[in-house]
C-alpha cells in the first residue's frame, strides 16, 4: 500500500512480518529491494528465497525473483542476484525488472563474489576453478552482460573513475597473505591488459589515489 506523510511524499508500507531481513533502496532511489521468506515462480513452483521489486514512489511491485542475495549497482540501473546453491546468477534491467543475463558459476556452492566499477559500467565476478581451486575474476559489460575477459586472480579492485582494473593474487604463507603477488593492471571497459606491476615476483601492496590518476605501491626492498 502506498500513503503520503508531511508534505505528500510518498510512503511503501510492507505488511510481511520479515525477521532479520531488511529491504534496501536502489541508489538512485527508484526501486525498493526487500527479502521474503519464500516465492511462488511464475511457474508455479516453491522457492525457500525470494527477493521483491517495488517501483517508487507509487510501490508498484515489478518482480520477484529466487535470490539469497543482491547487489545494486552503483547508478542504480541493474541488480545482480544470486541463491546459494544454484550454478548461476542473473543481471536484472532496473526500473522495469527485466532479465538480462545468467551469468554461469564453476562451484556453486561457493560463497558468490562479484562487485560493480564505481561507474556502474563493468561487473567482475569471482569464480573458484574445480579441479585447480584456483580463484578467476571474469569481467562482463553493464548493463548488456557481454562478457569481456577472464583474468587470473584471488582479487582485484577497480580504480575510483572505474577505468582501470587492479589484480593480485594473494601470499600462501601467514606472514604474506596480507601482501599481492602477480599484480597486473587492465584498460576498461574492454578488459586490455595494461602491464604488470611486479615483475620480479616480489610481494607488494598497492593503492589508488581518489581520483584514479596514481596507483602507489609499497613493499619489502
């Protein structure tokens, strides 16, 4: 139901009783995200997740969609979701609530990791390889989900201005895994490889200024 309060903005009531799930706006404040219990598909069939769309103001309920977990990106024009166990997770057209992607997942019943450029206009999800139990980011496009490139890596961090993507691998040993090894630098949106940072197979660690222009890194001599 929808109500106005104060000076006539709009109000989206939720009646579901939702213990500790908590709804969340979109950044650009047009769609209203919240968790239920449980979702009947269009087919017809149960789900024990489910994650609900309202349009703002007016609390126009778009979509409901099998989801554990959600992430906006950052202008608010796309939704990535994902359930736990399922070996795939979709991207999701916003205001309209159109499916615009699966996107196929190595080991679904790892924890899913995926985060958007600061610029909404790159996705880099996080896969863990069967056999090897090596970690691989893959790049996809935003909001169309065409796939760009798959680089090898345990992490990696985009740039403020989200033109550039930092990857690293992580130390194997207590006293190194804080540290980033086989550091590489990549061109967005098309994934170019720019050049490594490290070389010499030193461990280092590395930051960006705010603006993206400078990339510092520190490490042992």
């Amino acid at each position: 139901d929808v109500s106005t309060i104060g000076s006539g903005m709009p109000l989206l009531q939720h009646n579901n009783m939702l213990k500790g799930i908590h709804p969340e706006f979109s950044p650009d404040g047009v769609i209203l995200g919240t968790f239920v219990g449980s979702s009947t598909t269009g087919e017809g069939s149960y789900s024990p997740n489910g994650y609900r769309l309202y349009r703002l103001p007016e609390g126009e309920h778009i979509q409901t969609i099998r989801a554990s977990w959600t992430q906006f990106s950052p202008d608010g024009k796309v939704l990535l979701s994902w359930n736990y166990g399922d070996d795939e997770a979709h991207l999701w057209l916003l205001p309209q609530g159109d499916h615009i992607k699966e996107i196929k997942l190595w080991t679904p019943h790892s924890p899913f990791r995926a985060q958007f450029s600061p610029d909404g206009k790159v996705l880099a999800t996080v896969n863990r390889h069967m056999e090897s139990e090596k970690l691989y980011t893959e790049l996809w496009l935003i909001p169309c989900g065409e796939f760009i490139t798959t680089v090898r890596a345990d992490d990696s961090q985009f740039s403020p201005d989200g033109r550039v993507l930092l990857s690293w691998n992580y130390g194997r040993y207590p006293y190194t895994h804080h540290l980033r090894r086989d550091v590489h630098l990549w061109l967005l949106p098309g994934g170019e490889h720019i050049r490594e940072i490290n070389p010499n197979d030193k461990w280092i660690n590395s930051l960006f200024s705010p603006d993206g222009k400078v990339l510092a890194t520190f490490g042992p001599d």
